[in-house]
C-alpha cells in the first residue's frame, strides 16, 4: 500500500456501506480518483468537512491493489462558499463536476485539467452564468482535443466562406459547407456571431467574462452548440443538464 499527499478537489460523494462516503476526486498528481472515507457520516467525524463536493482539500490518501483509494486526513483548502448559498450557482458548479468528472482519466496526471478544474470553481463563484459555464465547456473541449472546427468545412476541408449563416454538424466535426452537408443530416443554424463568442469565450480570461454581453439568442444558440458537441463526444446526455435547464425556467 503506497501512501500519497495532494491537493484534492471533490466532484462527487455518495454514501457507501453505513457510515462510510465513497468520493470522486480530481488530484493535482493522480488524475481522477476513487476514494473511500470511513465513518464520515458518523456524528463528530473529523473528516466531514475536508469531504464537502466542491471543495478544494489537501488530502493524504492510501493507494492499494485495487482502485480504490481510501481517505486517511482531509483538510479543507478552499470550500467555494457562494457555491452553496445560492440554488443556481449550486446548479451550475454540480454540472461543471459532471463534466470534468466525465472526461477526465482515471488514475492520469493532467496538471492542465486539474488548474482548469480549480479555476472553473472559482469562476463559478464569482459569476455562476451560463456564459461561464459555456467560457468553461469550450476551454475543457480544447484542453482534451476536442475542438470543433470552425474555420474550415469539416467535411472536405476547404475554408468556410462568409456568409450570414452556418451549418454546424457534431457528428461531422464542426461547421460544413453546402456541398458537404448531406440531406436528412441533424444540423444546427447558426449566425457568424455565435462562431464569434465561441472564439472570445477561448481565450478571455475568466475573471473577465461577466463584461461580454450577448443577445439572448445568440448565447441561447451558443448553448445548443455546445451542448450538442459535449454530447457527441460522450455519447450520452448528462444528468445535471435537466437541472439547469430547471433553473433556467
């Protein structure tokens, strides 16, 4: 058994046996991990607050045989306090752990994906908008190589040419041209203005999001965008999108 110390962030905790919370962590040197935390739902347990979802914890954790890690000693670095005070933030952070939970490797090192990660909580609280979440999709997407094409059919390669609407195809890879698009083919309408706010959303930095303001429409297409593109690349719908499409209403 090889024990470890790291920086931890908890996406996830459910409870496991009787007193017992089975964890999902993304580690700062061990990728996406498994954990279990003994006795965390026993009155008085010195663990509970170093095991809070959204947390950001400097864990010492022992890895054994099998995947499962097990929690030795939890303290909690960061709690993200307004991620728990407002139902919509909450929503929002929630979805951004389901994300990352669901691309990231397990047992892999990604120092990039776990610096993303610690920023998209701090973003969240900061700003817990959809054009966050959708600043946070599009950087997760390019981190993991996933990056829709946009300036280049996807089908045959050539470069897009202006015009005052687009076709985009998440199964084709991005944007196609008229000849490329094939009749019966799902495809999404977009305007050159949501291409636009996908490109700025790439790079702006994240303290800096809340000064964009796009029209309804168009950030409302920007999420159909994403959306579809997040769910081809997993190849199933996540849980968390009923509830912000809840919290939307």
């Amino acid at each position: 058994m090889v024990q470890y110390k790291t920086e931890a962030l908890v996406l996830h905790s459910r409870k496991y046996k009787e007193a017992d919370g089975l964890l999902t962590l993304l580690t700062r040197h061990r990728g996406k991990v498994s954990a279990v935390a003994r006795g965390i739902y026993k009155p008085g347990s010195k663990l509970r607050g170093g095991v809070q979802p959204f947390s950001l914890n400097a864990m010492l954790l022992n890895a054994g045989r099998s995947t499962l890690h097990s929690l030795n000693q939890s303290d909690c670095l960061e709690m993200f306090l307004p991620l728990r005070s407002d139902l919509d933030a909450m929503a929002a952070a929630s979805y951004w752990a389901e994300l990352l939970e669901s691309f990231a490797m397990e047992e892999q090192e990604d120092t990039g994906m776990f610096q993303l990660a610690l920023a998209g909580f701090y973003g969240l609280a900061a700003c817990p908008e959809p054009l966050m979440i959708h600043a946070l999709e599009i950087r997760l997407m390019n981190l993991m190589g996933y990056a829709p094409s946009f300036r280049v059919c996807a089908g045959c390669g050539k470069p897009i040419e202006p015009s005052p609407q687009y076709s985009f195809s998440a199964d084709a890879g991005g944007l196609v041209c008229s000849h490329c698009r094939c009749e019966g083919q799902p495809v999404i309408r977009l305007g050159p203005a949501v291409i636009s706010l996908w490109q700025g959303l790439e790079n702006i930095s994240l303290d800096k999001v809340n000064r964009i303001r796009p029209q309804p429409e168009v950030l409302g297409r920007l999420g159909k965008v994403s959306q579809a593109w997040i769910l081809y690349q997993l190849g199933r719908p996540l849980k968390s999108w009923q509830v912000l499409k809840k919290m939307e209403v």
